[in-house]
C-alpha cells in the first residue's frame, strides 16, 4: 500500500500529549511510510525523536491517548492495516 500525502487530512493521525511528563507538549506521529510510531518533543528548545516503534503493517487510524491499566500511564492507542490494535507507552525521553 502506498503512503498518503501528510496535507490537511492526515491532522487526525496526530497526537499531541505531554508523552514524558516534564510539562512540555509532544508529538505522536506516524513517520513517512506509516510502518512506524515516532515520539517526538520540542523540550529544551530543539525539535528532536525520543522514542519510536516499527511495525510490519501501515498504521491507518487516528492515534489515541488512553489510560488502559490502574497506573495512571498514559498510552498511544492506534490499528495497524491487518486489524492489530496497538498500544504503547514512550520512554521518558532522557
């Protein structure tokens, strides 16, 4: 399957969230050919991935965060084009 353009459309397929907890806004994101998850924050003034997980299937929904566990953790939620649900949780981005 081919990648889409990154216009207007794909907004939804966006996450913003303070993923690490130091007060600063970060971005979850698919990376260009949507095989992946990018982590990516603007902390400490520079734009820069702090974590990323790959997968063998485009991801083809909206990413969601949830709380799934009594942990209070915040996770990125988002299907995969084989039907696989995914949810994951970032490193801390130190």
């Amino acid at each position: 399957d081919q990648p889409r353009s990154r216009g207007l459309g794909d907004v939804y397929k966006r996450q913003i969230h303070d993923w690490t907890g130091d007060g600063v806004p970060d971005m979850a994101m698919p990376d260009a050919r949507r095989r992946g998850l990018r982590f990516v924050t603007f902390a400490r003034g520079t734009f820069h991935e702090f974590d990323q997980v790959s997968h063998d299937q485009a991801i083809v929904t909206a990413i969601y965060p949830a709380i799934l566990d009594d942990s209070g953790q915040v996770f990125a939620v988002y299907g995969l084009a084989d039907g696989t649900l995914v949810a994951v949780r970032p490193g801390n981005g130190n």
